[in-house]
C-alpha cells in the first residue's frame, strides 16, 4: 500500500490510525486512503478499539422475552436515532446465558456504554461493565439498578389506566388476563397490581384469568365466563383481547353488553374488530431523545445516575367497553 | 492477581489467555481462575480474538426491512442453536449504511461468519468479507451470491401456492395484493409472480392491487372492488387480509361467496376471523439444521458455495376461499 501511494509504510499507518500526533498534509492523506480503497483495505475495529481504549459500540443485549411490534419499533427507532450520532448498535443474542455470565459476555466486547432492556442487571452487574470501561450503563425497565442511569418503564400505569376506565364505565367485577407465556411475567404483573390500586378502596373486585395463547385455552376460559361472574376484562394486551373476544362472541356473550373489553398496545386488528376494541395506547418515548441521553451519559460517565420515567398510558375508548 | 494466586505474572498470562504451548499444572491453571473471578476480571474479546486470528462471532446484520412473527422466532431459534455449538451470535444494526459501506462495517468487526438475510450483500462483498478473515459467508434470501453459500428463500413458491389453490376453486380473476410499504418489494414481487405462473396458460387474469396498510386505503380499494370484477383475492399475508377482508365484509361483498379470500403466514389471527381465513403456511427450516450448516462450513472454508432452498409453502385451507 506503501508503494501504491508513494510514501513510507509508516505514513500509511499514521494515516489510517488517524493519529493526529504527527502532521502529515491532506494530499498524502487522500493519497494513502485511495491506495487503501483501491487495495480493499478494511481496519480491525477490534485492533482499533485496544489503540483508542474504547469503542463507539452501544450494546443492546437482546430481549429475552417476545417483544411486541411497538417495541420493536421502537428499538428500531433508537438504533436509527444512534446511529446518527455515529454509534454503532450492536444487539447481542446471548440466548442460555444469565447473571453474571450474561453480563461478563457483555463487558468482554468492551462497550461504551450498554442499553440494557428488561431486568437481569443488578448493581453487581453494572459494577462489572463500569470496571471493564463502559462509560454509560442505562437500564429500560420496571426498576433503577444502582450505578445505572434508568429509564423506568413501569406497566403498572397501563393496569391502572385500563381499569379505571372500566370502574368509571360502570363495571365493578373486573377480570385481568394474565398470560401463561413464559416471560411476560415482568410486562403482566404490573398491570395487574394497576388494576388492583385503580380500583382499591371502591369495593370492585378483581380477579387474576391465567389465559394461554391459543384457541382452545380461550374456549375453555369463555365457557365457565357466566360462573366467574364478571362484567368487565382488562385483557392484557390488543392480541389477548381478540383471542378472547372471539372466544366469548362464539359463546354468545355479548361484547360490551354482557362483558365490556379493553385490550392495550392500539394495534390496527383492534380497529378491525367488531365491535371494535378499546385498548390502552402506550406512549414510549422518542428514539431520539433516549440516543441523546446515552449520548450525554457517555459524555460525561461521572454524573450521577440519572432516572427518568418514559412509559405514558391513555385509553382510546372505542366500542367494546 | 498473581498475587492473589500466588503464581507470577506470566503464569496468569499464560493461564487467562489459554496458552497451550506452556505447561501450567490443574490446580494453578485453577487458582489463577478463581483469583481471576474474586478480582472480577473480564478478559478483552478484542483483544483475544485479535491473538487467535479469528473469533466465534457469527454477525446477522439486522435485517432492514420489518420482519414478521414467523421470521422473528425463526431468527431466535437459529441464534439459540448457534450459541449451543458456542457461537456468539451478534446482530448487527447498520441503519442507514449500504452497499460497499455496510460489508466494510462488518468486516471491521472480523466476525468468524456472516449470516446475511435479505439481498444488499454482492460477489464483491463476498470477497471483501473472506479477505478479511471471515470463513464463512450465508446468505439467506432468494438469489445465490458469487462466493457465498445460499439458503434460498424464493417466496414465488408462496404465490405460486396461493394462486393454484384460488385457481382450483374455480376462481379466474385473481387479484395481488401488493404492499405499499417500503422494503417489502423483495418479497412481494416474486408473491405476485408466482401467482403468474401458477394460472399462466389457463385464461385466468391476475390484477396488481397495491395498498397501504391503512384502513382508509383498504376502504377505498374496496369501494371500487366491483368494478375491479375479481373473485379472488391473495391479501399478501395474513395481516393484509385482515385489513381486506374487514373493509369488504364493511361494503357488502361476501367472503367467500363473491371473492375468495386467503392470506400467508399461517397467524393465529386468520382463525379468529369469521369466515376463518384460508393462508399459505409458510415452512422455514429448523434453526439448529442452519446452525451446522454454519458450522460445517466454518470448519471447512474452502468447501465449494452450498445451495439450498429452504422455503416450503402449503395451503392451509379454511373458510374464506
């Protein structure tokens, strides 16, 4: 490559390491680059990383629970938003692996700063990837992990959101579904402790529905529907609400007459849904402004841990509640 | 740390970099891991990848366009199998990155393989991968690349499988459904076309109908459905249907009666409609048949380009056509 751009291997290096140290002029720069594209020259990002002590790689461990096509996009919308501030988000599967593996996977790729959604970090954990250099820890979750910044996604106002509109429609005897999924335990149990606390105090009732994901299981539930005695269900999310729509129509229990419904999440199908379906909207925050967060936090990996709540909640009042 | 152990320096080394030319018995290759582990050391992946000459990353640059469910736990499968053969599967996100600049990105990251879903990667990119050390290049979608082994994934076989099905209903104008929505083109395309093939020759005619995926765009297809003179419809997949079948059923046009209906996917969605709705169950192959596929060919990188197509389609027929 030396050859190719007439100067000495020593200025190649100097130039494609970008040391600024030692001053060499523009011409020779674009010179050595051009040799270095036309010989289809690729740097290590690992070698570089080890010279400049850091990286500029955002580590996303990925969800280990099925995400929704709203957080998905709304990840999708980070990655973008980083990118622009010319991160590189790496999402990385470490599927099998927990705790202190997990996190000790995670420290290994060097990161400067990790986006981490759900729980599987504690203070141990954000400790660990402080020590081995990343900059910024940021936890997207239910609960602060000391050390980290946290952006607090607490499902408990999208029970309590449901089930107030459903005590304000008049109803008193509330189901909630919770699914037997494994994983959504963490999305599920907040939003039955909402309807719990909009309701306490006013003598409604709430009772638990473990639900599956399947027809069969939604069958079963709608059949025994007149002996539970409820009017109303909060049924955890858009998906769950048709499963179960569909299981009480065919069991001709009148849907909102009979038992009124409210879904979450304001996916279209809702709106497709006769009648069509209420649903909790709920209202993550930008992608950009979480990237400009991470941003500063790496900017400044002294401050203190910073704690903002980003999960919002509102009906839409359709027509099965 | 040497201390801790009480070994020297060199002998942690040694050990933390499982150098095998120096012989260091059990029990001190054991306590240099414990002193290692109370230390809370975690050793740099850049760093020994960089003394290995390769990694165990297996890099999936995150496809671009939105992926459905099906994809979705296909993906997850194929990374919980790799990581079983003790590969670290990374997810790549490079938004807004193409061509030449995104397979430099990857190569940066001197990952030991590359599972390239979707198009966007070329013989040249192929090459620029291999040269920088990558053992390994998989494509998965639905052309071969020079170089590269392929998983073909022609979704013509899906049209081709819904168009026969609508045909030997007896139905013989046949409409598309072609999303509006950027990036689904790659797979929509070959949809319709095989939809072409499977009634060319026979007299029936195929008519394009593009839509968003808006209730007001499927309202207004649906207003002019009867001058458009079909009796079948292949919605694109399932949640296309869903949006079809609702603003024709609010129009007064019977499904099945007046136009046959189906959808592909196979969600649990489509069951829940009434008429329960006729879909192309799409067949992916097994993760853990795709991760050694990987592995054998990381294991022998100079094997000659495998090609297999790995896309089944089988009509699931209910109700709706």
């Amino acid at each position: 490559m030396a050859r190719l751009a007439g100067v000495s291997r020593a200025t190649v290096s100097y130039v494609l390491n970008n040391t600024s140290a030692v001053r060499i002029s523009e011409p020779t720069r674009r010179r050595v680059r051009e040799a270095a594209k036309e010989l289809g020259y690729v740097p290590h990002a690992a070698a570089r990383s080890l010279r400049a002590g850091h990286s500029r790689m955002v580590l996303m461990p990925a969800p280990t629970v099925p995400v929704g096509p709203l957080y998905g996009r709304f990840i999708n919308e980070l990655q973008w938003a980083l990118g622009r501030l010319d991160y590189t988000v790496v999402q990385y599967g470490t599927v099998g692996v927990h705790g202190d593996e997990a996190v000790r996977a995670w420290a290994e790729l060097r990161p400067v700063a990790i986006l981490a959604p759900g729980s599987g970090l504690d203070a141990r954990g954000v400790a660990v990837l402080r020590r081995s250099g990343a900059r910024a820890v940021v936890t997207l979750g239910p609960e602060a992990v000391e050390g980290a910044h946290a952006l607090l996604m607490d499902h408990e106002t999208v029970g309590h959101c449901a089930g107030r509109h459903l005590y304000d429609r008049g109803r008193r005897r509330i189901g909630v579904v919770v699914p037997r999924e494994p994983g959504l335990g963490v999305f599920s149990g907040p939003r039955l402790e909402g309807v719990r606390r909009a309701v306490r105090g006013t003598g409604a009732t709430v009772t638990e529905l473990p639900l599956a994901y399947e027809e069969a299981a939604a069958a079963r539930l709608a059949a025994r529907w007149r002996e539970l005695g409820l009017d109303a269900v909060f049924a955890y999310n858009d998906e769950y609400a048709m499963l179960l729509m569909r299981a009480l129509q065919d069991e001709g229990i009148a849907v909102p007459g009979e038992t009124a419904l409210i879904g979450a999440d304001d996916l279209m199908l809702g709106r497709l849904l006769r009648p069509r379906l209420s649903t909790v909207r709920i209202e993550l925050p930008s992608g950009r402004d979480l990237a400009e967060l991470v941003d500063r936090a790496v900017r400044d990996p002294a401050a203190p841990p910073e704690r903002r709540t980003v999960l919002g909640a509102a009906v839409v009042h359709r027509e099965s509640s």
